[in-house]
C-alpha cells in the first residue's frame, strides 16, 4: 500500500516578482498595475496590492501603444493594436480606423487635427475621419511633434516639417540637419519657449521658428548638450520638465 507523501511549499517572493534569464540571475517581475507591500503579516513577509484608485473603464482593440487627450478636438485618441481609437467618458469606444504596426505611438495634434506616428507611417484624424499622408518626401519618420503651424518629424538622419499651409504636405525642401555631433537623431521634444528639442544618441539641441524659406527653422548652438537619450521614447515632460534615460 503507498502512503500519501506529506507535501511541501516552496515559499515565491511574489512581492519582489520572480523571473530569471540567461542575462542576469535575478530580475523584479512585479504583476501588471499592482504593487508590493513589506509587512509581516500572517507568516509572511508582505503582500501585493493593486494601485489606487484603477479601475476599468473601457476594453480597447489590442496592445495599448500611446494615447493623448486632444484638448483642441476634446477627444481621447488612443493607439490600440493596430486601430485608432477614442474613448468616451462612458466607457464606449470608437473605432476610428487602421494604423497598422506594433510600436509605440507619436501622438501630436494641431488646430485641426490629430496626429498619429505609427511605425513610420502618419496619420491625420480630424474629428471626423482617418487619413494616411502618403507625401513622397515623408520618408520613415520615427518622432513627431507639432509647433507653429508645423508638424516636425525626424527619421533618424534628418529633421523636416509639413507645409505651414497644408498639414498634408512636405516640401523636398524642408529638411535638415543636427550639427552639433554626428550621432543619429532618436526624438523630438518642445520646450515652454516653444522651441524644438532634438534628442540625439549622445547630444540635444534646440532649434527655433525664424520662418526661414524652405526649412523654417534654424538651430541655437549656444543651447547644445553633451547628453542624449537611448531610444526614441526614452524621454518624458512632467510639470514643465523634462526627464530622460
């Protein structure tokens, strides 16, 4: 007759995560949108909590990707998987169209419409329906803001803006350069002087609207920083400030 074996717990430090690769012995996994509590508390050492004040309002169409209130529209535009979509103050979402690709988001907007950054492709919304620019100067453009009547975008090499008078339109002329290093451009950014920051790998620089012919604007080389960011979305403005990695 087999006798039943007493069985055994494996304490897991869920509170710190538990995950391990052949990179490095041991990583933090913490679960999505909770966090850990050290505590002695009924013979352990802590316990996992979900963040206040989460709660769900709306099930999208996929992965999340970036979202931006557009304050001009009054819309909430998100990237969902490869739709964009709005979302109402009820809950409701709106299927606004195809964007395609997999990757983080830009999400600028203007006067009149919203745009959107999807794996080098770019879209307008303008409260009413989609639209894919499909100028022959856009090239792959990675980051985008918009300043000055100006959607300005990078693709890695070169800086270039839409048409002053037609967000739909990129003069081949409108490009430029960073001058300051020959590290390739990874991000855009504003300031609260309404410039344009240039994030490189390794330097930023600013450039500012003179409304030049062609390229509008031109760069501040008094105001070029031996820093750069490691990844196009390796930055972030918080409270007028700019933090990043």
């Amino acid at each position: 007759m087999a006798r039943a074996q007493q069985s055994q717990s494996l304490p897991i430090p869920i509170i710190k995560g538990d995950k391990s690769s052949a990179d490095v012995d041991y990583r933090d996994n913490l679960l999505t949108n909770m966090f850990g509590v050290v505590k002695d508390i009924k013979g352990a050492k802590g316990y996992i909590m979900s963040h206040y004040g989460l709660d769900t309002l709306a099930t999208g169409k996929g992965r999340d990707r970036g979202a931006n209130w557009n304050e001009r529209l009054r819309v909430h535009y998100r990237a969902s998987g490869d739709r964009l979509i709005s979302v109402n103050q009820d809950g409701t979402v709106v299927d606004q169209g195809y964007i395609g690709g997999f990757k983080q988001t830009s999400m600028p907007y203007s006067f009149n419409t919203q745009g959107i950054l999807s794996d080098g492709r770019f879209f307008l919304h303008n409260g009413a329906s989609l639209s894919e620019i499909t100028d022959p100067d856009l090239g792959t453009p990675i980051d985008a803001v918009w300043i000055d009547g100006y959607y300005f975008m990078t693709d890695g090499e070169y800086l270039f803006h839409t048409n002053i008078a037609d967000e739909t339109k990129i003069d081949p002329l409108t490009f430029a350069t960073a001058e300051f290093s020959p590290d390739p451009t990874l991000g855009l950014g504003t300031t609260q002087d309404n410039k344009v920051i240039v994030f490189g790998r390794y330097t930023t620089e600013y450039f500012q609207n003179i409304a030049s012919e062609n390229f509008a604007f031109t760069r501040l080389s008094n105001r070029a920083l031996k820093v750069g960011i490691v990844g196009t979305h390796a930055k972030c403005e918080l409270a007028g400030q700019w933090f990043i990695m």
